[in-house]
C-alpha cells in the first residue's frame, strides 16, 4: 500500500492515519468538518489536501449510521482500489450496501477493537491498536487483493487479525464492549446525586467499574442505534440476574435462618459464576490469563517517583507485567500496585526495600 484516503478523522481515522504515514503511506484527509482534518493534518497524520486520482485504500471512519452513505459515494466516485470501514458494527452496514445494489467484492466491513474514553483526533495515537485484535469480515465474493491490502493495513498499525461473520461479530462486540458500557454508565449514574461524603470514599473499585462511562454519549447513541437487538438480549438476561440478586440480598435481611441461608448460596452462585467469567478475559497479548503476585509501593505524588520505580524494579532483573495505582484520597500520595512472576515478588519486595521503598503487605 503506498496511498490511502481516511474519510472521518476521529479517534479511530486518525490514529489509523498517523500509524500508515509512520510506515512511509502517503495518506489524505478529510472529514464534514475541514478543522478537524486539518487538525489531523498538523499532528502528522497526512495531508488534508485531496489526492490526484484513485488511492490504494478508502479507510471510512464514519458513524455506523453514516457508513453506507459515505462507502457508497466513495465507491461512486471511484476514489480507490479498495474499500474498508473501522465502524463498531458490521451487519447493518452491509445489508444496506448490499440493499443499494452495490459491487462488494472491492469492501471489507473491519473494526479495530482499541479505542479511549476521548475522542476527536487530539485523542489520536499511531500505537492505538498496537498488539489489539481487529476484525475482518470478508465474504466469499471479497477481492483476494483488497484482503491484501486490508491485512496490509492492519499491519502497518500492529494489530492483530481476526477474522468473523458480520453477524457474529456484533453479537460479540455487544457482549464484550456494548453491554459493559451501559452497565458502566448506569453504575457511574448513580453517583450523580450521591452525597458527597460517600463519592469522597470513592477507591480503584468504582473507578475501574465506571472510567469507560466518561466516554462521548453521542457517539454511543450511534453505536448502538446500530446494534439495539443483541445488547437488549444480554441486558434482559442481566436483568433477569439482578432480579435474583436483589431476591438473595433481601433473604440475607430475614430472621428466619433458612432464608438467610438460602440468601447466601444465591449471592456466593452469582460471586462464584462471575469468577469462572473473570478468568476467560485474555491476559496480555492476547494470550491466556496468568496469575501474577501483586507488590504494593507507597508513594508520594511527584516527578519521577514512577520512573525510580521502574528503574529499580530492572536493576533488580524483574520484569513488570502490569501496574496499577490508587490515588489516596485527600492526600497528595497512593499506592503502586507491580504485577509481576510469583518468583520474582520476594526478590522484588527485598530489592524496594532495600532503595528505601515503603512496601505495603
């Protein structure tokens, strides 16, 4: 691939923009609004000018509603060899290029599985889909050589392919990305008029439950506008879950013991089932989850006290797998929390210690 054309310069355009003209692509821009391509165009993503003839590959990141409106005058206007859009939902979108009597062996309906609470292209990185899986949904009528040049793509931003049914995929991205991000929403909601006593008390908990609810509404309304079927599927049987939930808790609230008793076994089946869910999440990479022991550092909240952490950390031969950190509140310090090889942990706590590192048990 040596040309390309984004069509929306968002997040997503952008970032897929930015990581094609690091690997020497020559890449336009263009968006309804020319600010935000040429906004694009100054962080480094390409040129907002419009190319001389056909480019290699169409790139639309467009809203799902839209995608069809924008692929459709694309392809009528001949503007590339290949087609492709990075929309969060597959099946509506073909259906109504298909609807429009459109040619589609030159398209592939894709979509990268990376994104930010942010948007807008000042929320764009060239390594957003680094090492994330990004679906293709290829049919037996797609090109060979626009699959090529979509797996070209998908290589230059270092991500990985997946290939799936349209279909299939947006009963896959409800479970895994629209449902969640509802359920986030409605937990982060109820805070809103929460005392402030008690969203003072707020730890990592609530914040890893609620921090995708920070993400543009606007932009979720078209999502799911796109993909309300299968998200109210999962929600009825969330529904149906909480119901026995709320059952279980009211029994634990009886004097009678057999109640009481029944109560626990239903909210200890509710704990114990999400557990078996929990551990199916892949681990890093992609890979399956392992199980790290958690080293605890205490810190104070100034430059340079992650960077010493790190440095310590490899001087010591470990490798950190992971890292959290919980901000204390009302005080200007929090808690470092290294994943590492359950090996290495005791070598790790005695080389902190040994720099002078506060180390929480």
């Amino acid at each position: 691939m040596r040309t390309a054309l984004v069509l929306g310069t968002g997040l997503i355009g952008t970032s897929a923009a930015l990581a094609l003209s690091r690997r020497g692509v020559t890449v336009h821009l263009s968006d309804r609004d020319p600010e935000q391509a040429r906004t694009a165009a100054a962080l480094g993503a390409g040129t907002d000018e419009a190319p001389d003839g056909p480019v290699d590959l169409v790139i639309v990141a467009a809203p799902p509603a839209h995608v069809a409106g924008v692929l459709a005058d694309a392809m009528g206007r001949g503007l590339a060899r290949g087609y492709v859009d990075v929309a969060s939902v597959k099946g509506g979108p073909r259906r109504e290029l298909e609807a429009r009597g459109l040619d589609l062996s030159c398209y592939i309906g894709t979509h990268p599985m990376s994104g930010r609470e942010k948007s807008g292209p000042l929320a764009a990185t060239g390594d957003l889909f680094e090492g994330r899986p990004w679906v293709l949904t290829p049919t037996r009528d797609t090109d060979t050589e626009v699959l090529n040049l979509v797996l070209e793509l998908v290589s230059h931003c270092r991500a990985v392919p997946v290939v799936m049914d349209a279909d299939a995929h947006d009963r896959a991205v409800a479970l895994v990305s629209h449902m969640p991000h509802l359920v986030s929403s409605m937990v982060a909601a109820r805070l809103e008029h929460a005392e402030e006593a008690a969203v003072r008390l707020c730890g990592q908990g609530i914040r890893d439950v609620t921090r995708i609810a920070a993400s543009d509404p606007r932009m979720w309304i078209d999502i799911l506008s796109a993909n309300p079927g299968p998200v109210a599927d999962l929600l009825g049987d969330l529904a149906a879950d909480l119901e026995e939930t709320v059952r279980a808790l009211r029994a634990l609230q009886s004097s009678d013991e057999d109640k009481r008793r029944e109560g626990g076994t239903g909210i200890e089946d509710v704990l114990r089932r999400g557990n078996a869910g929990q551990v199916r999440v892949p681990g890093k990479h992609g890979s399956a989850p392992r199980v790290y022991e958690t080293v605890a550092v205490l810190i104070d909240d100034q430059p340079g006290q992650l960077a010493r952490i790190f440095a310590d950390a490899g001087r010591a031969g470990v490798n950190v797998e992971d890292v959290r950190i919980e901000h204390a509140t009302g005080q200007q310090a929090g808690l470092v929390q290294l994943m590492v090889e359950p090996k290495a942990a005791p070598v790790l706590t005695a080389a902190l210690r040994e720099r002078g590192w506060a180390i929480r048990q």
